[in-house]
C-alpha cells in the first residue's frame, strides 16, 4: 500500500467523515509528517508548518499542484476538523499573524510512527492507534452528536419528533405546540416538514379522505391541522423569509382541495410583529394571522367573523 492510501486508510479508520478523507486532507496529513513516497512512516515528524508549506509540499513530493487561493478550503477541509479531531495542534498565535503554525500532535505523531511501510491495510492492533482512538472520540462522533444536540425536540400527534435547527422549524414548532392548544384544541396534524426531511409527518389516508387531491407537484402547506369536532382543516404557513397567505397561494390550496367540504382556514404564522409588518401587504384578506411572539392573539383580515371556516 503507497503511502496516499495508507492514509486515506488510516483517516477511515480512525473514524474521519467521508469529507475528511479527500486528498486535500490526505496530503495535510502527509506533508504535516513529512511523509515523502519513499519515506518510512517511522521516520515521521511534526515540525510547525504554514499551508503556504503543505501546498509546496504536495507539489513537490507527489506532484499535485494547488493554488495559494486554496488555503482556506485547506484550513476548512482539513485543519479545523483535524484540530477538532486532536490530530493537530496550532501554536495559539492570531490566525491572521504571519507566524501561525500548525503541526502534528505528539500522541497522533505516535501513531504515523508505528504503521509499517509494508502493510497492506492498517493495522488495528497498534498501541498508539489504540490508545489514541480510547482517548479521543472520533469526528465522525462529534459531528453526530452536535447535530443531534442542535436538533428541537416536538411532540406532534402525541408521539415525539425532532426539527433540525433554523428560524423555520423553531416557527413551525412553536405552532404546534402554542398556536394549536390556543386555536385549534384537540387537533391533529395530518402534515407537517422539516427543512431537511421534507415530509416529517404526512397522514396520506385522512387526507384522502377528506378529499384531498395531491400530486407531486402540489406544494403543502408547511402545517396542515384538522380538528375533527368542528369538521376544520388549519392550513398554516410558517413565514420566516417568504410564503406568507397571500392570494396566490389561497388558489393553489383550493386547487388541490376542491373536494374538500370541511371549513378551511388559512393562517400566516411568523415569529415577531417585525417580520408580519415585512409581508403585510402581501397577506389575502379573510386570512389570519398569528404571531408567536403573541400566542394567545390572532389578527383576522376583515370579515365580520373571526377565525371562522369560509
């Protein structure tokens, strides 16, 4: 095994993601060891180096040329996740100073160190390697869990959910959880999306049943409530940056339910009076308003009744 997939390998198997195993990073590993093609592993170092000093390496050591306009995808690729990974450390300085350095850790230098040159997979049994994975959790770990910590947990339907993070979902979760006790008690949400999983939860057959026609070019709302003792069906838009109630969307809504026959409300839902004021004038009358900064409120474009089915 050549000394590049040696440590593709190695990257793989200490638990780097997909991303981090690229040859930008294969290469920051190399050049950060001074690691040349005939080079023993056991003769690796970790001297403090610049990208300026990977970038000349990889060109000259393996005759890869990369541009001095590629540091930052350097940095972004390779170094901050290997620093993160405990594969590196940097010398503390200003990241803009012209001394900034980075360089193999001590412990990391242990397990360059102990591959041997005539492997032809890396070996799982090295006491560096093992040591080094008990003592730092993988990337790949990391990554998971803070994805995990940063998700908004929800309970819809009685059963329990997650949104990943942004403005949207925080609106979408706060009208679940605020909006429907308030105005649509004992509701169910028959849909509802998430910015990465786009149908979240999607009840096919009750809306079927109440006569909904819907094709894949059909666009939901972001919050469909029925509440089954008044026979009403809550269309909800969760604006944050675009899609309020206005005319436009009222028709494509009829389109797809033109069978429908419970009472239809529709409803603009934003987080603050800042953003409602920003699509005011793009709102359809006889549509309502409710603004999770003031949950127990509606505002109900004219017409002599107040959320009321049309």
């Amino acid at each position: 095994m050549d000394k590049i997939e040696t440590a593709k390998s190695l990257l793989a198997q200490i638990g780097m993601p997909a991303k981090q195993q690229s040859m930008i990073c294969v290469f920051t590993l190399l050049a950060m060891a001074n690691i040349r093609k005939d080079t023993p592993w056991s003769a690796a170092t970790n001297e403090w180096i610049r990208i300026h000093d990977i970038i000349a390496f990889t060109a000259e050591c393996y005759g890869v040329v990369y541009a001095e306009n590629s540091r930052e995808t350097f940095r972004k690729q390779a170094l901050h996740p290997f620093r993160t990974a405990a594969l590196i450390e940097d010398n503390g300085m200003a990241t803009n100073s012209p001394n900034y350095r980075y360089r193999l850790t001590g412990e990391f230098l242990n397990v360059l160190k102990e591959l041997a040159d005539d492997d032809s997979v890396v070996s799982e049994q090295g006491a560096a390697l093992l040591m080094f994975m008990n003592n730092h959790e993988s990337l790949s770990a990391i990554y998971a869990s803070k994805k995990k910590m940063q998700k908004m947990p929800v309970k819809i339907n009685q059963q329990e959910f997650t949104f990943s993070p942004g403005k949207h979902n925080e609106l979408q979760k706060a009208i679940i959880e605020e909006f429907a006790p308030r105005f649509a008690p004992n509701s169910e949400c028959l849909y509802v999306g998430d910015t990465i999983q786009k149908d979240l939860v999607k009840n096919v057959k009750k809306l079927a049943e109440l006569g909904f026609e819907i094709t894949l070019h059909d666009k939901m709302p972001d919050v469909v409530l029925y509440r089954e003792d008044k026979d009403r069906l809550y269309f909800i838009e969760s604006v944050t940056s675009v899609g309020p109630m206005d005319p436009k969307r009222i028709v494509e809504i009829e389109a797809m339910t033109g069978n429908v026959s419970s009472g239809k409300i529709y409803i603009s839902a934003f987080l603050d009076f800042s953003t409602f004021k920003k699509f005011s004038d793009q709102l359809a009358w006889e549509t309502e308003v409710w603004i999770a900064d003031m949950p127990d409120h509606m505002i109900h474009l004219n017409g002599d009744k107040f959320i009321g089915p049309h």
